[in-house]
C-alpha cells in the first residue's frame, strides 16, 4: 500500500537575540518571563525590527537546501487567538517567503522536494500544572527566530521521514546556525496518508525518532481503517510522545481561518543578487562535500567516511587527530569503537569526557605498544563512564601491555597447566591453540596481545614437538 | 449577508453578539462592503500592490541582546502572576 509523506519542520536558528527585539533567546536555563520586553510581550505601541542575522541564517540554510532566494520577501499577520502568542497573531512569511522550489538528497540518492521554507516567531511556552486549572505562561521563548521548512510529499516511509530530519539537522548544525540538541530547537508536522483514504496531519513531533513512531504508528491506524472498509478522515491528531500514539484534536473548523494580512509594522526586506552571492560564497563545506573530500584525502572506507561526516564536531575531532595520528587507524577508532561506545550510552561526542588531547594520547600509546587495543578500549569506556585522562587511567588500572619477557613467563605457566590441550595440539589438533591464547588472554586480563601471544605460543610449541 | 456570517466574524473577533445586536451589525458591515465595492470601481491594473505606504525597505537591527524587562516588570500590567509566570484559564484538557 503506498504510504505518502510530507513534512513541516520547525527548527530555531541559533541568532543571540529574537527575531524582531533584542532580548536574549537563551531561555532554556532562566526563570520564566526574564528575556522579555514590550515587542515579545505584544504591549500596545511596541514595535518589531527585523534581526539582520536572522535573514542572513535563513539564506545560508535555503541555500543549503538548493532553494531559489527571494529577492524580495515580506512578513504577514496570521491572526490566532491562543494565549502562547501575546499579540493575538504570529508574524510570518506568507506568499512570499524568504526561498522556494529547493531539494535534498537523502542516501541512495532518494530526492526530497522541499516546497519552501520561511521565517516566523516562535510562540511562548505554555506550563499546565497536572490538575490545575489553569495554564501558566513563559513568554521567553516568545520571538525566537524559527525557521519553517515544508517539503513537497516526497517520502513513502516513516524511515524516509526519519532520515530527512536527520539530513535537515545534520545540513544545518554545519551551518553553525542550529543546534539540534537543545530541547524544542526541531519541531515538525506530518502530512500522511494512505492509497484510498484521506489524508492526517499529526502535530507535536519534537524529535526524529519521534517523528517515525508517530509515522508508524499513523499507518498501522489508517490502514486498519482502510482493512475494514472504514473511512480515514481528514483530520488533525496530536502525537502523544509518552505512549507513542496519535490522538484525534478536536478543533473548531474556524481556527485555520488565519485571515493572513501583511505585516504593516516591517518594510519589505530586498536581497540583492550580490548579497546573496557573498552570503552562497562564505557558506562552509557542507556534508556531502566533506564526505567527498574524506574519501579523496584519507585512506578511509566510504561507510567511514559518512559516519564521520554526520556530524561537525565528530568530522572535525577526526581531522584534526589525523593531523598527528596515522588517519586510517584514527578512522577505524572513531568510527567503530568510540561512536559505538557513545550510541550505547546515548551520549553525543561533545556532551561526553572525551576529547582530542585523551584520545591522541590513546592512540599513541596503543601505536608504541604500550597499550593492546583491548586496553585501549578499555580506556575509552572508563573515560566515558567516569572520565579521567588515559594517563592515570592506565597507571591506576593496570592497562598497560605485558611486556615480552613477563609475558613468556606467563605462557609457560599456562603451558604447564593445560597438559592435555599442549598435547591435542602436538596431535595435530590445531584449534587446541585458541584454547591456549584464550587462557593466556584470561590471565593477563587481556593485557597481553593476541598476535603475540600466539606467535609465542606456536613458537614455544614447535619446540615441544621437535 | 446572512446570520452566519456574522457570527463567525463576531466570533473571529472575539466579540460577543447578542441576538438583538445582529441586525445592527449587518447594516455596519454592509456599509463598509458597499466602501470596498467603491474601491473596487478605481483601475489597479497596472498597480503593484501595496502593503506599506512609505517606502522604506531593510529597516533591520544588529543581532544584538539588549536590555530586558526583569520578571516583575514583566508581569506588572497582569492581573493575575503566579511563581513568575502569567497566569490564565487552563487551554487544554
């Protein structure tokens, strides 16, 4: 059955003032109602001034997304009545909105259309107390600059959905204009519906995870719907993060009058084709572009190359330990044990205790052999549960590699005591040495290296049968 | 213009109508309708629309933070604060 999707995404442009005044956006760690001021507040004669940053962010990321820039682009008034917006409406773009007609490419080269993306306020946050009656209201996040981007319904699953965020948010944290770990800083809508049935839209999706849940969640309703010759109405749902379900809202068919009007408080804003070419020439190496250069420049697998380049702080602490350390063995380290030890603790690598300096000196010792890379791992995992620098981690600990003459000692030890596998393996039973380099690993707590090991081992041995 | 209308632009508005009223406002908002329809009569079609009657263009700020409102200044003009937020009545169930 075929699945059609199209997303409306929400993300917060990383500006230090609001869109149209000049209190502060950081309002994640303040008390409420303390980054305010009459323009956000919606007091009667207060008046907004468009952020210059804010357009500017805005066309670094339409030009990302390969979208036409208007030359000239104007505000709109969208008239609701909900107490999260003091002024009774939402400043926005309307029919002419800052870029249009632009598209992504997800892997496999699967294109997403992306119809046209625009600048708006962001609403207060509304508080509702569990049992109260009332509603509390924190007009802090009241302004800050959003940017909306709606594609076409390019996207047949909820997996397609999933990955187009994390393209969106992967595109614009290169741009240094986004911050998709902060809490609410994405937000989207979907549009979905089913072959023969009508179409749903499901708000209140706040992470891309959550977005393919919801998704999924839509196509298992609609298509129980559709099995049972029901009818799949046209309607708004609410997606219930905690339960991971979607809830019809019931809403009163005169909200989406909006009654859009121009905005008569901001002038139009022109942009030159000299702006915005200075603007397309200061924009950094996007995704695609450094994932190329990787593979052109590294001696790096292609699938290394994309996880490296999922992130800019992940490419750029990669780069700049290939700087100093060998790239391919920093490559295989990054790539394999480090984001793999990360994923499992659902840590990103900016909020862990690693950091470049730690994992240099990791690599370096494991490149002098001082270390085996099953203590290297070890360091690593140390690190990331209770930090520390890999220098004391290895005197405390005791990671350091065995050296050849301990490690011998301990080989002959384990000989003696495993008489029988010496013998299977002078029979010619040739597995019987994993057996021993097992016993060797055991007793040295993996600090000795399994090569070695079982170099010596066959060397030793070779002996016992001569 | 029937009753409908009306309501929904009552509604729309914020404003509350009573039965009595309606008839009055009919006649109010035809009056301003009839005043569009003159409007109308005057030849645009060479006109690029208008949205702001001067014409200034960019008029935009420096991303810079400024002097805020601290929390009881903000929340001076309400008539009903609590624990540093607005308060009102409950919007969803």
């Amino acid at each position: 059955m075929n699945v059609t999707i199209g997303l409306e995404v929400h993300v917060q442009l990383l500006t230090k003032s609001k869109l149209f005044c000049n209190c502060g956006t950081n309002y994640r760690d303040s008390e409420p109602n303390t980054h305010t001021c009459p323009v956000c507040l919606g007091l009667p004669g207060s008046l907004p001034v468009l952020n210059k940053k804010a357009i500017e962010y805005g066309t670094m990321a339409g030009l990302a997304l390969n979208c036409d820039i208007a030359n000239e682009m104007q505000f709109h008034r969208k008239n609701y009545f909900y107490p999260d917006l003091p002024k009774g409406f939402q400043i926005t773009q309307y029919d002419r909105p800052l870029g249009q007609n632009g598209e992504i490419r997800l892997d496999q080269d699967k294109k997403i259309r992306i119809k046209r993306i625009h600048l708006e306020e962001d609403p207060g946050r509304l508080v509702h107390p569990p049992s109260a009656r009332y509603s509390l209201i924190d007009y802090n996040r009241s302004g800050v600059p959003l940017l909306e981007i709606v594609t076409k319904p390019d996207m047949d699953s909820p997996q397609e959905a999933r990955s187009f965020l994390k393209k969106i948010r992967e595109t614009l944290e290169f741009l240094d204009i986004f911050d998709g770990s902060l809490d609410g800083a994405m937000r989207c809508d979907a549009n979905i519906s089913l072959e023969g049935g009508g179409r749903a839209e499901v708000k209140n999706i706040s992470s891309y995870k959550g977005a393919e849940k919801a998704l999924s969640y839509e196509i298992t309703r609609q298509k129980n719907l559709l099995r049972r010759g029901k009818e799949v109405k046209r309607e708004t749902r609410h997606f219930d993060e905690s339960q991971e379900i979607t809830r019809s809202m019931r809403e009163k068919e005169q909200e989406h009058d909006y009654r859009y009007f121009p905005e008569p408080d901001l002038p139009l804003i022109q942009l030159t084709e000299e702006k915005i070419n200075s603007i397309k020439e200061k924009l950094p190496e996007l995704p695609e572009e450094k994932r190329k250069r990787f593979l052109d420049q590294y001696e790096i697998t292609k699938d290394q190359a994309k996880s490296l380049t999922t992130s800019k702080t992940l490419a750029n602490f990669f780069e700049e330990i290939s700087q100093q350390v060998n790239p391919k063995k920093t490559a295989t380290w990054v790539t394999d044990s480090l984001m793999g030890e990360l994923n499992y603790r659902d840590q990103s690598l900016s909020e862990s205790n690693m950091n470049k300096q730690k994992f240099i000196y990791i690599l370096e010792k494991l490149r002098d052999g001082d270390i085996t890379e099953k203590g290297a791992t070890k360091i690593i995992r140390h690190i990331l549960d209770e930090g520390g620098h890999p220098k004391e981690i290895i005197k405390q600990k005791d990671f350091k590699a065995i050296k050849s003459q301990n490690l011998d000692q301990i080989i002959h030890k384990i000989l003696e005591k495993n008489s029988e596998a010496v013998e299977d393996y002078i029979k010619g039973k040739e597995e019987a040495i994993n057996y021993l380099v097992g016993q060797v690993m055991s007793e040295t707590k993996g600090k000795a290296k399994p090569a070695d090991t079982r170099k010596k081992l066959q060397k030793i041995l070779e002996g016992y049968d001569g | 213009m029937d009753k409908e209308t009306i309501e929904k632009v009552a509604n729309l508005s914020k404003l509350a109508v009573e039965e009595g009223e309606l008839s009055d406002f009919k006649d109010e908002l035809l009056n301003i309708l009839d005043y569009f329809d003159k409007l109308d009569e005057a030849n645009t079609e060479n006109v690029p629309p208008t949205s702001h009657v001067m014409e200034i263009i960019n008029k935009m700020r420096e991303d810079e933070v400024e002097k805020e409102l601290d929390n009881e200044s903000a929340l001076k003009n309400s008539s009903n604060p609590q624990e540093g937020y607005f308060k009102g009545p409950k919007v969803r169930d």
